[in-house]
C-alpha cells in the first residue's frame, strides 16, 4: 500500500489555524501526505495565508485544491471522491455557550456523503496533548470495529477505552453471531496498548453514550459505519451522533466502489 493520502477541509473562520494544525498532527501520525481542499475562489492572498501556516509546520509544496460546486458541501464531496482520499478531516466550530456540539447542516451532510473515512473535529486546538486516549464505540453482542483496527495500530494511542451499548434491540440482533466477544477484542487491541478498558452500558436509546463520552473526554471517538442507499449510515444506537459530537470522531468504513464512481462521473 501506497503513502495515505488525507485532506482537510479549510476555511477562513477564526479557527482557521487550529483546523490545519489538528490535520497536520493526524496526518503526520499516520505518516500519510497532507492536502487542502477549500470551496472558494483561487487569490493570491489565500495562497499567501496557506503558505504561512504550512511554513510554520515544516510542510513544503502543500497541494490546494479550489473546489467549485453548486454548493460548499457539493464542492467537497465532489473533490473528495473525484481525488480517492484516504481520510477526510473538517473542523465543526462549536459555540461557547453550547454545553453540546451540536452539528449543522453542513456537517450532517459531510457524514452521509463524504465518499472516504471522515474525521469531524469539533472545537480544533492549535496545542497538541501530551498523550491520546482512544474510545471505540461498539455494539455489545455483534461488535463492528475491524475497518478501525489498521488506524489504531498506526495511531498507537496511550489508552484504548470500549465502549459497548446493550440493548433487548442490539442483543437480539447479535444471537448467533459468530463475531469476536469483547473479550477477545480487548485482548487483540491488547498487543496496541496494555491500558485497555471495556464498559458495557445498557442503554435503549444510545444516548447516555453522548454523556459518558463528554465526562470521560477521550482524544479520539472510533465508528465503524456502513454504506445503504448510496450514503453513510451509523450504528441505530448512534444515530444521535448525527447531530451531537461529543469528541473528535473518527468515521471508518469506505463506500462501495460505485459510490465513488457514480460521485466522480456526476461531475465530470
């Protein structure tokens, strides 16, 4: 396999720094190569500012893609999928007086939509931590979490938490299932990091998940997604992530090769 290729979402918001500065932090740990893609018009004072940011990291030849569309969120997927990127990184600005990052709409399209992993940040920090903590959210009886184990190996985090959400619903679903235990999914994410945790919450909802997440505050959130219908579909005890991110959250799971290609070709 080839160097991964990612691509962060850039504005010029107020948080225009820390945006960059988090993808260049993820990109570097997964030694992958780092690009622009900004839905706006190409001016030299742009090119300037993005050259300043990307001088201040030690990255050179940074590629910038100007994307045209009939809308911001068709601009990005459309370069999303017609480049083939590995990872997709948007930053999602919370508001100061939110005790919840709640997404608008933009966001919400960017997870049904974007046609590789997607990586939504929500209140991006200029510092890095000292150390990352992991959280991988799973279903208790049928566990999906394989498209996250490659990424995790790479991340290398200091800490790894599980955290499974049973229900009549989730239990019922998973009888018979001849996929990993949670066990034997701590003992494999085991030979990553020697911290690792597993809590089983009961919950028919899934959103108590929501309020675990934002005490305990892990660096990174991990799902496993799906593809149905020609879009992105999480977990049903997650849905309530479609309009509260409680943490940086990593989506896993690439879209079937027509997606991409029927995305590609309507805009050719």
């Amino acid at each position: 396999m080839g160097q991964l290729h990612f691509a962060v979402a850039s504005t010029f918001s107020p948080r225009f720094r820390g945006v960059i500065m988090e993808a260049d932090r993820v990109a570097r740990r997964f030694d992958a190569r780092l690009s622009v893609l900004h839905a706006g018009e190409r001016t030299d004072e742009k090119i300037a500012t993005f050259g300043e940011v990307f001088s201040d990291l030690g990255r050179k030849d940074v590629e910038i893609f100007w994307c045209e569309g009939a809308t911001p969120v068709e601009a990005l997927v459309d370069a999303a999928a017609s480049e083939d990127f590995d990872l997709f990184i948007a930053g999602t600005i919370a508001k100061a007086d939110d005790y919840r990052n709640f997404t608008g709409s933009i966001v919400r399209e960017l997870i049904t939509r974007t046609p590789c992993d997607l990586l939504l940040i929500p209140d991006p920090k200029e510092e890095a931590g000292e150390e990352t903590s992991v959280c991988l959210l799973l279903e208790a009886h049928a566990p999906r979490w394989r498209a996250a184990e490659e990424s995790l190996r790479l991340m290398k985090p200091n800490k790894i938490s599980i955290l499974a959400a049973d229900s009549p619903f989730a239990s019922a679903k998973g009888r018979g299932s001849e996929g990993e235990t949670l066990d034997e999914i701590a003992e494999i994410l085991g030979e990553i990091t020697p911290e690792v945790d597993v809590r089983v919450v009961k919950t028919n909802t899934g959103f108590v998940l929501c309020d675990i997440l934002q005490d305990a505050a892990p660096d990174f959130i991990l799902v496993e997604s799906e593809w149905k219908s020609r879009h992105r579909v999480v977990p049903g005890h997650l849905g309530w992530i479609e309009q509260v991110i409680p943490g940086r959250l990593l989506l896993f799971g690439k879209p079937p090769r027509g997606v991409r290609e029927t995305t590609t070709l309507a805009t050719a």
